[in-house]
C-alpha cells in the first residue's frame, strides 16, 4: 500500500467523519432515507452550511434549495471563473452513506485544511450540495442541478408526493418561492470547470485493487415499460403449442437482451421489473409487464441495441401470438467528460503514485446537468462490499479518501485557468 502524506490522510479522516455525522439526519430509525424539503433533509442542509463556514467559505441558498459554498480566491482574482465541485446530498430510500454525500464533504474537507494553511489559488473554489438529485420524492430527477444549469423543468412543480404535497407547496414550506427558481441558473462564463467526486457504484476498481479512476464519460440510458397481453388458459389442459403466454414472451425478451447487451463492453441491458398480475401456478399468464433500462458510454452503440431490442419483441410477438406495447419513458444521451479535464485528473492519479484507470459511469449524475454550462469531469472513488451501492452496505476506506483528497488537491494545485 503506497503512503499517503499526512494532510491528505488527515483530509480523508475529516471526510469520513462528517459523512458518519451527516448520515444521523435521516427520516427512518436505523436506516439512511432522506428526501428532498423533508424536515431531515432541511437539517442536513444546515449541517453542511456550519461546516462550509467552518471551512472558510461563504454560504448561500438558492431558491431549489443548493447549499453553495465559496472559497475566495486569492486578491485580485475573485472575478475569475470558478472551479466547482459537488454533489447531492438526498437519498434513495435505505441509501449508503457515501454516495452523493463523498462529493460534497470530500472537496470541503481538502478545502478546511486549504484555509487553515492560508492557501488560495487564481481562481475561486465553489462546492455546491445539489439539493435533489434521486427524484425519489416527487418522481422527477436532478432538481438541483438542472436548476443551476437552467434546465429546470417547470413542469414538475405540481408532481405531489405520496402524502398529497406538491413540489411548489413544500418549497413554499421550507422558505424557498418556486417562482424564482430561474434565478438560480448560473452564467457559462463563472464556471472554468465542474469536477464531481463520487463513489464508483461498482466493482471494477476494486477488483483491479485501484483507489481511484478517471471517468470517461457517463452513459446514456434509454428505458422503456411494456405490457403484454396473451391468453390466459388452464395450465393443465392447454396444450405447449397453443399457449398464448405472456410470462414466457416477457421471459424470452429478458434473455433477448442479455445477449444483446453482452457483446460490447460499456453496454449493459437490464429488465429490472418482470410482474404477472394476478398470477398462479396453475394458470398459463395472460398478462405481464416489464422494464427496459440499455445504457452505453457511446450513444450509437445503446441507439443500435434499442433498435434491435424493439425488432425482436415484434418479432416475439408475432410468433408467440401476444401483443406487446411498448411505452418509452426515458431517453437521455450521454455525457463525456471534457478530455482536459480527464488529463488533469490523471496526471493527479500518477502523480500520486497510483496507475490510471479510465472507465466509464453507467449511473447517473449531477454532472450530468451541470454539462449544460460546463466542462465536466468526474474522479471516481473505490466501492467495497463488491461494488454494491444505494443500499447501507455501500462502504469505501479511509485510506482511499485519502488517496482521493491527494488526488482532488493535486487537480486543484495544477489547474490552469
């Protein structure tokens, strides 16, 4: 294991701290949940702006509810563009402490120590804790973020929670008019990059025993919910050839996509939701629906596996005499990070000692919003526990928090503006 240097350990030391602290501000009991305006959420907010100011930063509030803290450049270049940093600190339910959280207290815990050194740099440091990036409580994602981007979708201000409360009516409630969200989009021009630290999600860093990676860019998605309507029939007295069955049509566009989406590495496929209504074990299904999630680094390569996805369910369907219809409900292109942004990173990466990994990010982003404004780039952290994430057994070291502050700071100390 390579040494890391004392401020950068004593960095992931305070990072791993506050995310422990932050993730007690949660809505159930042994559990981390935490949904945007709720009143926990509210406290999680409070709790980074202390320690923003603790850090040697100002703080304020935009009308979506970021928490956007600033670390001041040196005199006489506080109108220079600013290097931005963050991520979101809501949660998907029964969430891991360290995803979105890490890219938020990370960067804060390099700038704490920046401050007690006295350091500053031609250029201002911004760390922004997107307020909503899951969508979990009002079904519509990267509120923050699309909000700082100008991208907000005003739309969605009357989606209403499982308790009947608008968006507009708990943004009212927590202090914050929804009329004025436009007033939160910031200018291209005050942003010289946005550089997102998270956790990777995944297992690739760890089985290849790297602390951190460079990410490429991060994929676009393409989903989709179908039914299928065959005919439902005794399970006993229809015989195999003339069974009209909506499970098995379902079941064998799964495997469909699994082959597809298995010829190409950065494409994945995936049917997530697989439910026949009504089901029992004596009856052929004459119902199902199901999920489509393809996702791919390059947009051709997911455009090609939807392409042949949808020819072989009509396909399917011919021959299985069901039909199937087929809804898309998502659709969004990728993102690749900005290649001067990726060198930056790697060049941090062996500058620490450390071989350069690059790899894609098959989940979503707030950098991927902030792409609207911006260059991106993301520096992606080791997961442990095999990868896994959004659950609460998402866990990372401190050691490699320490690697990524090293990491983070030499970015930092090398950027030109």
């Amino acid at each position: 294991m390579k040494d890391v240097p004392e401020q950068y350990r004593q960095c992931g030391r305070q990072a791993m701290q506050w995310l422990d602290q932050l993730a007690r501000h949660s809505e159930a009991p042994g559990m981390l949940t935490r949904t945007y305006l709720t009143p926990v959420h509210r406290a999680a907010a409070e709790q980074l702006t202390d320690w923003m100011l603790q850090a040697g930063m100002t703080v304020r509030r935009d009308h979506a509810g970021n928490v956007i803290g600033r670390y001041e450049a040196a005199a006489g270049s506080e109108d220079a563009p600013a290097i931005v940093t963050g991520s979101h600190f809501d949660s998907v339910r029964n969430a891991g402490k360290y995803d979105g959280n890490l890219g938020i207290l990370l960067p804060l815990a390099c700038i704490a120590e920046w401050n007690r050194q006295g350091r500053r740099f031609a250029f201002p440091l911004e760390v922004i804790g997107f307020s909503e990036e899951e969508g979990v409580r009002f079904k519509a994602t990267l509120l923050g973020s699309r909000a700082i981007a100008g991208t907000f979708d005003q739309g969605v201000l009357g989606n209403v929670d499982s308790e009947g409360v608008s968006m507009r009516e708990a943004m009212q409630a927590a202090g914050f008019d929804a009329g004025r969200i436009a007033e939160a989009a910031w200018p291209r021009s005050a942003v010289a990059a946005f550089v997102e630290v998270h956790i990777e999600q995944g297992p690739l860093l760890l089985n290849e025993d790297l602390p951190v990676g460079v990410v490429t860019a991060i994929s676009g998605a393409t989903r989709f919910m179908a039914e299928v309507r065959g005919l439902a029939g005794h399970a006993g007295t229809v015989p195999m050839h003339m069974r009209r069955d909506a499970a098995m049509a379902a079941a064998e566009i799964g495997l469909f996509i699994e082959r597809r989406c298995s010829v190409k590495p950065g494409l994945v496929g995936t049917m997530g939701i697989l439910d026949v209504a009504n089901g029992a074990a004596n009856v052929v299904p004459g119902n199902a629906a199901f999920s489509i999630d393809i996702r791919a680094e390059q947009d051709g390569d997911r455009l090609s596996a939807v392409s042949d996805v949808v020819a072989e369910i009509e396909r399917i369907a011919a021959r299985r005499q069901v039909e199937i219809a087929l809804r898309k409900t998502h659709e969004a292109s990728s993102v690749p990070c900005a290649p001067r942004l990726q060198d930056g990173l790697a060049q941090a990466i062996g500058a620490a000692g450390w071989p350069v990994r690059h790899l894609p990010s098959g989940a979503g982003h707030d950098a991927m919003a902030i792409a609207a404004i911006a260059d991106v780039a993301m520096l992606f952290v080791r997961c442990g526990n095999g990868g896994i994430s959004h659950h609460p057994d998402e866990t990372m070291t401190e050691f490699d928090a320490a690697v990524a502050a090293q990491v983070f700071s030499s970015f930092v100390d090398r950027y030109q503006p």
